[in-house]
C-alpha cells in the first residue's frame, strides 16, 4: 500500500489525520456499519419495523414524535439513531479519504463508493416504512452488505502493513467456523427463530463476509501457490453464493433454494479449511526454504 504524500495535486485540501487515525476511524465506520445491521434485523425480526406508526424519520412519541412510545418502536428508533451516527462517520471518511493527500487512491475509491451509495440506502429505509414490500427490504439489505464490504475493504487495505500469513490462515478458519453455525441457526434447522437467534446469525453473516474480505487481500500478496490462491477465489464466490442463497431461503419459501443453500454453504466449508490448509502449507515451507538458506 502506498501512504506517501502526494504534493502535486493542488484539487485536495491539506488533511493529514495521519494513517492511525484514519485506521481508527474507519474501524468506527465498520462498526457502525455492522451494528446498523444488525440492529436492522432485530427491528425486523421483533415486528418493530413498523413501530413508529409508520412515520418516517420520526417515531411514535415524545416532543414533536421524535423518540419511541414503546418497546418495539424503541428498536426501530435506535436503528435509525445508529443508522444516523454510521452515515456521519461514512461521509467523514469519504472526506478525509478524498481531500487527505496520503490515503491510498484505492481506499478513497471504496470510502467514497460507499458515501455514495449511502443517501440510496437512506431512500430504501425509507422505503421499508412506508412500504415494506419484499423487493424494498432486498434492496435495502444488498446495499447495506455493499457498503459494509466498501468500508471492510477500506479497512484490510488500510492495516496491510500489519497483517501476515498467519491472519490470513486464521481469517480462513474463522469464515469456515461460522458457516455451519449460520445454517444451524437459520429456519432449515429452526421452525421457530427468535429475534436472537437471527440476530446471531447475522453477526456470524459479518463476520464471515469479513474475513474472507481479510484473508483474499492479504492472499493476493504473501501467496504464490496456485491452490491456496484458487481456494481463496472460490471462497469468495461461494461466500457471495450462500449469502445470496441464505436470503432467499428465508424471504421465499421454495425446497430447491433450501437445498441449494445446504449445498453451498457445506462446499463453502470444505474450500475455506481447503484454503486454510494450503496457505499455511505454503507459509510453513517458505519459513523452512528461508531458514535453510541462511
């Protein structure tokens, strides 16, 4: 990654937050992001999508229905309050990442992507209040996935320097230890999911979407060998499959895409420990070629 000044492009203003600082805020950025998620599908899963009688930006309650009457439109309040503190922290590190001369251009173009992409998803969540059709929850959830990729991205590329073989592996046996968790707690397996539970299960979703966000970034740079590299492919394609495929079994009630998710995500499983394996195979004898040269 590239971190040097550049002094020559006179369009950017003089930011320099400095490269921890920005680490630090894009992690904030992450979390938000993250959090803002899931807090979206306990507001679902509990009903209290619409809780605010169906008002949009303001709730049920208080001065002028600006907080929440009740339990359940205290979810749907404190999902829009986090919603609101994420796209704040959005558009600070779009504008540090454009106008901050040292950010590497390909962290600018993912924070800025996802600054774009964030008054969209603003309309969708509108969207969902006042209309709460299938195709606008779908929508609203891709594009919240999207950003969320943006910023991990951003984030991976931005802590480069400081990630090895050894997060790589790691990242790789995390993703696969959540698959099996995510199909055991989704409807397949589970007639009656609770709030928490799918709640979990998208935490588990996250976390898997982030390390596999991790372990391809850090792959493509200590890995050589064509079999780690092509698990790493595949788990990407895979995880985008399953994730796909886990959404529909749960919004559409259809045999042939239950069965589909059960396949991908157990081939998921078996292509990230795949990956796992071989790139610590591929670390371990580099470490021994390197020690007996010397």
């Amino acid at each position: 990654m590239s971190y040097e000044t550049h002094t020559s492009d006179s369009s950017r203003l003089p930011i320099d937050l400095g490269r921890r600082r920005f680490s630090a805020l894009l992690t904030v950025t992450v979390a938000l992001v993250a959090g803002t998620i899931v807090l979206g599908v306990a507001t679902r899963t509990t009903g209290s999508g619409l809780a605010c009688d169906a008002n949009w930006p303001v709730c049920d309650g208080g001065f002028l229905n600006l907080l929440p009457q009740g339990r359940p439109s205290f979810w749907e309040w404190i999902h829009r309050v986090v919603a609101m503190v994420a796209g704040f922290a959005i558009v600070a590190s779009a504008l540090v990442g454009y106008f901050d001369e040292a950010v590497d251009r390909r962290i600018t173009s993912l924070v800025v992507a996802g600054a774009l992409l964030t008054p969209i998803q603003v309309l969708l969540g509108r969207e969902t209040v006042l209309t709460y059709e299938y195709e606008i929850l779908n929508l609203h959830f891709w594009t919240a996935i999207v950003i969320f990729v943006c910023f991990v991205l951003a984030l991976v590329i931005a802590l480069h320097h400081r990630l090895s073989g050894r997060h790589l592996v790691a990242a790789l046996v995390v993703a696969a230890l959540t698959v099996p968790v995510q199909v055991i707690l989704s409807p397949l397996f589970i007639s009656q999911n609770t709030p928490t539970t799918l709640t979990i299960q998208m935490v588990l979703l996250l976390t898997l979407v982030g390390a596999v966000v991790l372990a391809t970034v850090v792959g493509r740079a200590v890995l050589e060998g064509r079999l780690p590299r092509a698990a790493i492919g595949a788990g990407v394609v895979l995880t985008a499959t399953t994730l796909f495929l886990s959404r529909e079994s749960v919004m559409t009630v259809s045999s042939a895409l239950d069965l589909l998710y059960v396949l991908a995500a157990g081939a998921l499983i078996v292509t990230l420990l795949v990956g796992a394996w071989a790139s610590r195979s591929e670390l371990q004898s580099g470490r021994s070629g390197a020690s007996r040269s010397d």
